[in-house]
C-alpha cells in the first residue's frame, strides 16, 4: 500500500531538493562541517519530513501545520542557500531556486485547498478581514460608582436588590 504522502508532487520535488542539497554541500569547505552545511542539510530533510509527518495526521489542520512548518524550513534552506553563495562556497545554484520556488507555491496550494475543506476560519482560507472590536458585556463590578471603591471599610452593603461584596486584598468576591 502506498503511503499517501508519495503521491504528494511536493514530498517528491522536496525529496530531490534534500538529495541536491547533500550532494551540493559536499563540496563546502571542511570548516562549514557543523555550520552552514549541518544546517542545509537539516532544513533540507525537514521538508519532506513535515509533509509526510503531517499527510499521517488525523485532522486536516494538523497537515496544514505541519505544511506551514515545511513552508518554513523550506526558507531557512533558501537563506542558507544564498548565504553560500554569498561566501563563494557554490556557483550555480538556479536550479535548486527555482524547484524551492515551486515547492513553496505547491505548499500554499495545499495549504489553501486543505483549509477550505476543514471547516477553517476565512482567515486561515487565505481571506483577509478587517478586524472586528470585541464587545464584552460588562460586569456587575464596573457598573459599581466608583465611589464605592474608595470607603474605607472593607465590607460594604449595597442595596439587597444588586449584591453583596467583600474586598480582600486586590481580589472582590460575590457574596450573592
């Protein structure tokens, strides 16, 4: 039986980039060894690890999760990748651009068509809102004067109809 996440375009291309990346951080400098070629190579792995870790979850938002998690390695990598070339340790490395390029746009697909078929927010559909103030009902304690917060007295009676409280502390109880 084939495993679900093989059919996935993305965990195949991923495959190949992790494979591309050990081959091409084999020829770094012996002093890049635990540096930049250790981390290439973990965030490179990391990729199709996160796809296939998440194509084994039960619920739709977990994968989309772990999706964005290999979203994410897979922009530590092409940091990383510019970095090199930036220290000279490659020359051409359009290729692996370019499959990261697709891979990340493969990922947001995924990323969208699980959300719409889960019972997702419309923010995490990809739909933009403006925010909404949040109205709260207020207590019975701010509709107090404010009066009432300045006697001395640590126990105070109001009115029978409303409620009684007891100040300890900073804290109010009700005594209803």
């Amino acid at each position: 039986m084939e495993k679900a996440h093989r059919k996935l375009i993305a965990w195949q291309l991923s495959m190949q980039l992790a494979t591309d990346v050990y081959q091409l951080t084999g020829q770094f400098p012996d002093s890049e060894r635990y540096g930049l070629v250790s981390q290439m190579r973990r965030a490179s792995v990391s990729v199709p690890s996160n796809i296939a870790e998440g194509a084994a979850r039960l619920y739709r938002r977990e994968f989309r999760r772990y999706l964005s998690n290999a979203r994410g390695s897979l922009m530590e990598l092409e940091t990383q990748l510019i970095l090199a070339e930036r220290l000279e340790y490659t020359a051409e490395t359009s290729h692996l651009h370019t499959t990261i390029n697709r891979i990340f746009a493969l990922l947001n697909g995924l990323i969208k068509r699980h959300a719409q078929h889960s019972g997702a927010t419309r923010y995490e559909q990809g739909v933009r809102e403006p925010r909404r103030p949040i109205y709260r009902l207020p207590s019975p304690v701010s509709r107090l004067p404010s009066s009432v917060f300045r006697l001395p007295s640590p126990v105070f009676r109001l009115p029978s109809s409303v409620f009684r409280l007891t100040i300890i502390n900073q804290g109010f109880k009700d005594h209803s």
